[in-house]
C-alpha cells in the first residue's frame, strides 16, 4: 500500500489553530497523527479524509453510527422532518411516540426525559438521585466515564501515585481548573469488588444517594461485570435506600435492544442512555422509576434545556429503532456474527505474529490489549498490565493501512460492517502487526 499523506489535514488544523482553541471542538480528538485528521465524508463503514484517504472506520462517531454513517432510512425520517422545524420550545408528537416506545422496550423505564448529551443526561440522574433520597454522596467507580464536568470526571485515568490504595483508592479530579469542592460528595471504589461497595455501604451508607457505574467497563476497556456483581450492587442499594444509576451511555442499543440491562438480567432505578439511541443524531435519554422521576414534576428538580427532544433527533431516533428491532433484531445476530468473526480473526493474527495481544469484550465493542495473562477486570489491572506504547503504535499502523480505531485500540462496529469490510481489516491488520 503507498504512503499515506497528510497534507491538506495539516494545513486545516494550521488553520484551525488560528480560530478554535486548540484548533479541535473537543480534546479527545487530539488523539491522532500526524495531527487531529479532517474529514470529507462517511458512509456505511467507510470514511474518506481531506487527503483522499479512505479508511473501515472502527470509532463511529465514538460510537453512535451503529446502522453505519448517513443510514438512509434514518436520514429519510430526518429530512421530511426538516421542513416542520427544529425546536419548538414546545411540546410535539414525536417525543411522546419516542418515550412510549421507549417505556415499552425497557421494563426498567417507567418514564422518559430526553437531553441533548450523556453528559448533560448523567448530571440530571445524579440531581434526581440526590432529591429522592435527600443524600448528598455519589458513589463513582474508577475508570468508569461518565462525562467530562466537574461533578463526575474523576478517577477517569488516575495515575498510579494519585490513586491510592486499592482498599481506598482516592478521588482525583481529572482536569486543571475542576472544581475540588466535587470531591466531597463522591465516593471513588475500584470496581467489580462487591465487597468493597457492602463495606462502603455499611460505613457511609445513610449519606449516599447513589451509585453510577457503567454497566460494562467499557471506556476502561469493555470489562464484564463479575457474575452476579450487577445484581449484588442493585440489591445493596436497596437494602440501604440508595439508588442504582446505570449509565448506558454506550452500551445502551449497542449490545441490544434492551441494553447491557437485558444481557444480564438487571434493573437499575435510573438509566442513561444516549449514543446509538438516534444513530447519530444528538439525543441522549434520562429515565427509571416513575416515583423517582416524578421528582421533576413542577420544578422540584430542576431540568432544561433548548434542544431537549428537538425535532430532528427524535424522528432520527424513531427510525434508529425502526431499524434495530426489525425481524426480530435481525441487525444484532449480524453484528455479532461479523464481530465474532473479527474478534476471532484478530486473535488468530496474534498467535501468528507471537504478539501478546487481548481481544476483550462483545462483538458489538471491544478492545485489543496488549498484555500476557487473564483478561483484566477493573482499571487498576488494565492500567497495571497494558502496554499502551504498543497499542499507540498499533492504532497508528492500522491507520497507515486504511482502518480506523482510537488510541486506546476500542473497536465499535456498525450494521454496515459486512463480510468485505472484515477481510480487508483483517488482512490491513496482519501488515499492522507485522510492522510493530
């Protein structure tokens, strides 16, 4: 394959530089070479750069194209919704559809409220949990991400010397100028530990309001949960008075239809989900308990926002769901297929090239690690064991060979990822374990 250039993506981020701080909308899109890559189009599994370089894209919008980029039926409902405006400031049919489906889909959603982002959904399932129980702490988990303000990004990547013991890891805010004051009203444990949170519980248990973990570890490195360890957390809260916040936010739609939830027989009092819920579009879903959620009726807890429900990402998010549950979820049994068949292709390649390389989690997600031994179970163990020098130099040979992943190696994979999309990333990642 010839070299890649990168002429054009340089010369626009010099350009950038000269008008966006930083010359990036967010920060993690520093996380590419030889500078944060401008893009010209993307469709199906495919993206082309400025450049003319066309890569299988594995990062999909950090993971909401799960029909693939532009899915036609999806942009179809958003176009004939364009002309009837976007934001009404006002109530309209689509968002009752929308929350009706919902709440039939998922028997943990008594009730809906629609935001913008995860993190904006997050930071109301905090604020609701907080007014239901009148308690003030929050139970957090390392490694677990749950958006980037001041009230939750903390112990997100920790440093060793920062992070404390692992009976009593410390709470480190993640960000110059976070406020520290947050760090008083969380509580930061590792997880997979149940009898670290029982502990914790029985110590500190009339002052926490919840508990708020990503179901699978998957920003950490998509770790299951123990067997039995979400069940076991559910019932601690209960037995406590405490609530179970479940952030979604990625695997919601992604594993299935019903979510991480559905895959291990859990229901949390709060969910959050947003990502895959609109295929794209921005929409993210905040929802549980009906006599927990009534808690924003009249303003006694406050929640707002401008582009809440808009227009467009509640008929995009009709049609994602249109998409998802047809045939029985026919969409989901090829995913898995096709990641299967990655997952176990790129563990064949690894033996090839005696290259101590992971393949951890679900067809539908999952991380390559560069490590020996059992696969890792929570953020101490992945930050511990993971050559991270390697899997940069993996994600940048991939890149050299037409295929797209970030930095920590996270692969998502979409509906338009089809049989020849998976031979040319298993043959671009055959040269790329070659090269490092």
């Amino acid at each position: 394959m010839p070299q890649r250039t990168y002429a054009r993506s340089i010369a626009l981020y010099e350009e950038a530089k000269r008008h966006l701080a930083g010359g990036v909308s967010s920060n993690v899109r520093y996380a590419s070479a030889p500078v944060p890559l401008f893009f010209e189009c993307a469709q199906g599994a495919r993206m082309t750069d400025v450049d003319g370089n066309s890569y299988i894209d594995y990062i999909l919008g950090n993971g909401p194209a799960i029909l693939g980029h532009a899915p036609p039926t999806v942009l179809r409902a958003v176009a004939e919704s364009l002309a009837l405006g976007q934001t009404y400031a006002a109530q309209h049919e689509r968002e009752v559809l929308l929350a009706r489906r919902l709440t039939e889909l998922l028997p943990g959603l008594e009730v809906v409220r629609f935001t913008t982002s995860g993190t904006e959904a997050v930071q109301a399932a905090m604020r609701i949990a907080r007014a239901f129980t009148g308690r003030q702490k929050i139970v957090k988990f390392e490694g677990h991400y749950h958006g980037w303000t001041d009230s939750v990004y903390v112990s997100v990547r920790p440093s060793p010397n920062e992070a404390g013991p692992v009976s009593a890891p410390t709470p480190v805010a993640e960000s110059a100028g976070q406020s520290l004051n947050v760090l008083a009203d969380l509580i930061v444990l590792g997880w997979n530990d149940l009898d670290a949170l029982a502990e914790t519980f029985r110590r500190e248990g009339s002052q926490i309001g919840g508990v708020l973990m990503e179901p699978v570890m998957v920003n950490g490195g998509v770790a299951a949960p123990q067997p039995g360890y979400l069940q076991g957390v559910s019932q601690l809260c209960r037995n406590h008075g405490a609530l179970f916040l479940c952030d979604e936010v990625i695997t919601g739609f992604r594993l299935g239809l019903q979510g991480a939830q559905g895959l291990f027989g859990v229901t949390p009092d709060i969910t959050i989900f947003a990502k895959a819920v609109a295929a794209g579009f921005p929409l993210a879903v905040v929802g549980g308990r009906r006599d927990v959620m009534d808690r924003l009726l009249n303003g006694n807890v406050m929640h707002g926002g401008t582009y809440n429900g808009n227009v467009q990402s509640a008929a995009a998010a009709l049609a994602a769901l249109d998409e998802l549950s047809r045939d029985g979820g026919a969409v989901y049994r090829e995913m898995e297929r096709q990641g299967t068949r990655l997952m176990e292709g790129l563990r064949a390649l690894a033996r090839k090239h005696r290259v101590p390389m992971l393949v951890q989690g679900y067809p539908q997600i999952f991380q390559t690690f560069f490590m020996e031994g059992a696969p890792p179970g929570n953020y101490r163990d992945v930050a511990a064991r993971n050559d991270r020098d390697r899997a940069l130099a993996f994600s940048r040979a991939l890149q050299e060979e037409g295929v797209r992943v970030n930095q920590r190696c996270a692969w998502f994979l979409s509906a338009a990822h089809d049989s020849g999309a998976i031979e040319e990333t298993l043959a671009a990642a055959d040269r790329a374990l070659a090269a490092i």
